[in-house]
C-alpha cells in the first residue's frame, strides 16, 4: 500500500520516512494557561537611603527608623521563573543547580515535595528540548552542504555590540534572500575577554562571495602561537575580524557540529536558521521503495538510495537534489 505525505529526512547515510498519521486531539487541543505568581525582587539600598539613616543614628540614636523601598514584584509564571533561574546557573554542577533553583522556588510552592516535583519535572523537559535541538539541528545540515565555518567578531571600535548584532544579522539575512546563502549560527562570548562572536555553518554558492579572501597571519592569545587565518575584506571593513574556513562535509562536518552543539549549551539552547532551511521533503512513497519499517514501534519507514518521488500520484522523478528542490517541504 502506497504511503501518502511521507516526512522523509536524511541520517546521514540513509532516507528515513515518517508516514503521515492524523492527530484526532489536535482540533480539541485547548491552550494552557497556567498561574501568574508575584516574585519578589531584593530591595537594594540607596547612597542617599544609607546617607539618611546614618544622619538619624547622629542625631537621635535611640529612636531610628530604617527606611527601605519596598521590593519590587515582577509577574510571571513558575515555568518562566524556573527558565530564568536555570540560565543563571547554567554553569553550575546539575546537582547543586537543582538545589539552588528548588532553594529560590520555595516560596511559590505549599511545600517542598511540590516544588522538587516541579523543579524535576522541568529539568526533564529542558533535556528532552536539547535533544530535540540536536535532533533538528542535524536533519537540517543532512539536507544541505555546508562549506564554511565561519567566525564573526565584534570590534569595539566600530559600533556597539547591539548596532553590530543587529546590522550582522540584517547583512546576513540579504545575503540569504538575495544571494541563496544558508547558514545556522549561535552566539558566543570569549572565555576571557568576553568579546561577543558568531560561529556558525555558511553554504555560500560560488560566485556570492562579497569582498576577497586575504591571508591574515597573527598571534593567537589564547593559545600561546601563532596563526594563518583566511578573512573576508567585506566583512572585515563593516565589522571587524572575521575567519572563513573551508571545510569538507564528511570528514569535517561532525566536529563543526560539535562546536554549535556546545554553543547552544552555554546559551540555553537558541540557534539562528536562515530560511531555506528544512528538516523534511514531503513525498508519496511506493511499496517497492520501502527496504523495511523501521524505527520505535515500527513507525518510520527505511528508503532505498534510489526511491521515486510522488506528488499527487504525479511521478516527479528519483530522489536527488533537483527532485528534492521541487517537492514541498517542512522546517
């Protein structure tokens, strides 16, 4: 029996489907609104609030009276309160980010088995979005071939870091519209200047290139030697050092992988997509094009290398690039 509206993504070696199934829970899926808290913010002490009171102590010692503004109250959700703590002691060993985030969440709770539930409960659901993450991540860089890795750094004396993000990523964005540049980045900050850099996987069509190539040659700081780096003129002029590194899709593709996986570790998981880029083509498949189901309970589908592409009952063609760019597709 044919399959209609198949998913069909890349490993890396192999096309995998996803037949389509329809959610009778989704039309009755009603949104979830959960309970705004009051948290309360520390109150600090003003200059001129410790300059008053040390007056009154002068003046009249028995009889002093401590004015302090009342703590300011933020509303907001417990999830939105845990998402916040969590990012704050994102670099802490899991136990004790557990214990502190339980610490500080106490008091929105009527007691502390519910609160260590709650906490748990959204420990697990940040680990299942990472994995989610990784898993999207790569099904997107499986259907493309990337060849750069491409660093962006912030020179100071050129705008500030919001004119330079925000200009960076306008810059980027025309390139991908008017250009069919495609690349997934994320920010980063130097370990120990703190300067803000943009890392990230650039498929760049020959002959888009803006600017020239130059061999830049330095010291690298950080590690104590010196380096041959290849910088682009455009990008240098408008916003300071730059490095575009060739590399190759196979051999190279995993430790670049590796690289934005740890990046989007440290900032909570956020990665910047250009459009263009997809997890899934979606196809009708044959019975003679399944090698076997595959997958938890059977629910995907192994694809031989070679399988036609349907739409509609109309035969598109064997699955290659060009067939790929005609058939619709899902982010």
């Amino acid at each position: 029996m044919p399959y209609s509206q198949v998913k069909v993504y890349s490993d890396g070696s192999h096309y995998i489907g996803i037949p389509y199934e329809p959610n009778p829970r989704a039309k009755n899926r009603q949104p979830r609104h959960e309970e705004v808290i009051e948290v309360k913010e520390p109150s600090e002490e003003t200059a001129e609030d410790g300059a008053a009171v040390l007056e009154q102590v002068e003046q009249n010692p028995d009889n002093v009276q401590e004015k302090s503004a009342p703590p300011a109250v933020r509303q907001m959700t417990r999830k939105e309160l845990f998402d916040e703590l969590y990012q704050q002691t994102f670099d802490m060993k899991k136990r004790e980010q557990k214990s502190y985030i339980v610490k500080e969440m106490m008091p929105y709770f009527k007691d502390s088995s519910s609160c260590r539930a709650f906490v748990e409960q959204n420990f697990e659901r940040k680990h299942r979005n990472m994995i989610c993450r990784r898993t999207r991540l790569w099904r997107k860089i499986n259907h493309q071939r990337f060849n750069y890795f491409v660093t962006l750094t912030y020179a100071d004396d050129k705008m500030t870091e919001e004119e330079f993000a925000k200009k960076l990523l306008n810059t980027l964005y025309h390139f991908s519209s008017r250009k069919g540049w495609l690349y997934i980045g994320a920010w980063e900050r130097g370990g120990e200047t703190n300067r803000l850099h943009f890392h990230g996987l650039f498929y760049i069509p020959e002959g888009t290139m803006s600017g020239e190539m130059e061999i830049l040659r330095d010291f690298d700081t950080r590690k104590k030697r010196m380096q041959t780096v290849q910088q682009n003129t455009f990008f240098a002029k408008r916003f300071g050092r730059n490095e575009f590194r060739p590399i190759n899709h196979v051999s190279e593709m995993p430790q670049a992988v590796q690289y934005l996986v740890k990046y989007i570790e440290k900032s909570g998981g956020k990665l910047i997509y250009s459009r263009g880029l997809y997890q899934y083509f979606v196809t009708d498949i044959m019975d003679e094009d399944i090698v076997c189901p595959y997958g938890l309970e059977d629910r995907k589908i192994l694809l031989f290398d070679s399988f036609g592409c349907w739409i509609e009952g109309e035969y598109i063609g064997q699955v290659s690039p060009e067939v790929i760019a005609l058939l619709p597709k899902v982010t």
